[in-house]
C-alpha cells in the first residue's frame, strides 16, 4: 500500500507547472487568472488560493510583512519571477498607478459574449484560452458555464 504522503502533490512542484519563461524575462504563469489578470494558486487540496506572485514571492524571498503588497517592476500582473517582485505598501502602490499612467480596461461581458463562450467551451476550447480572449477571470467563465451569471 501507498504511502499517504508520496501520493501528496507538493505546492511548489505544482506551481512550476504553471510558469513558462518569456522573451521579455518574465516568468508568465499559464494557470487562471483573475478579473485584474493576476495569476490565481491553489494548494492545500485546492481549498486554499493565493495569488500566484504573492506564492512565488513567499517561495523565493520568505514571508511578507502584514498588509504589504507584492508589487512588479514589469508592469505584468502575470508574471511570477522574483527578481520582477517586492513588497510596498497601498501608497507604493498607488504612487506606482500614477507614475506608470496605469489604467484599468476590462472588458465587459454581454449576453451575446456568454453565449459565444457556452458555445466555445461545448466545442472544446479551454477556460484559462476563452478567459485571456475576453479579457476576464476563469471564476468568471466557470460561472457562465454553470448558468450562475448572463442565464
């Protein structure tokens, strides 16, 4: 019989499943994203998420300090790499906003999107692609699959 803790999937070893090197030195993770494009973790049998750069953060450099942000140098929510990553506060963060001139365009989701999105999941295409195409979270395209949102 199996040991229970060799069938135990470690977090890090899933995490890198989910990186993949650009040419622009960033660590680009493929997983979920959320609705700000901020890669999305679970670990501890899924029932724990954490942003992915904060968990890489914690993995490469140790804790971060309470009610501190992980902020990027790159200016991609996506990316993972360390050396891309340090901690700030709200007003780094802000202050960060207004000198790079950041703004927040998310695309909006109609009843006709929803419907093309049923459509394209029931003929194969993956959550994490439909999600990048139309610019939201996989939270949001599982909730259209499941009827929870645009019924």
């Amino acid at each position: 019989m199996a040991d229970k803790k060799s069938s135990t999937i470690i977090p890090e070893n899933r995490f890198w499943k989910f990186v993949e090197t650009t040419a622009n030195g960033c660590w680009e993770w493929k997983g979920c994203r959320d609705k700000d494009g901020y890669g999305i973790f679970s670990f501890r049998n899924k029932r724990q998420y954490v942003r992915a750069h904060r968990f890489s953060f914690e993995l490469h450099k140790g804790e971060i300090g309470e009610g501190l942000l992980i902020l990027h140098h790159c200016d991609n929510p996506s990316c993972v790499r360390p050396e891309h990553l340090y901690s700030g506060t709200h007003a780094d963060n802000n202050r960060d906003v207004n000198l790079r001139n950041r703004r927040n365009d998310r695309t909006k989701i109609t009843v006709e999107s929803a419907s093309q999105i049923r459509f394209l999941l029931q003929s194969g295409s993956k959550p994490t692609e439909l999600a990048k195409l139309y610019n939201v979270s996989c939270f949001t395209i599982w909730n259209i699959k499941a009827k929870r949102n645009w019924k």
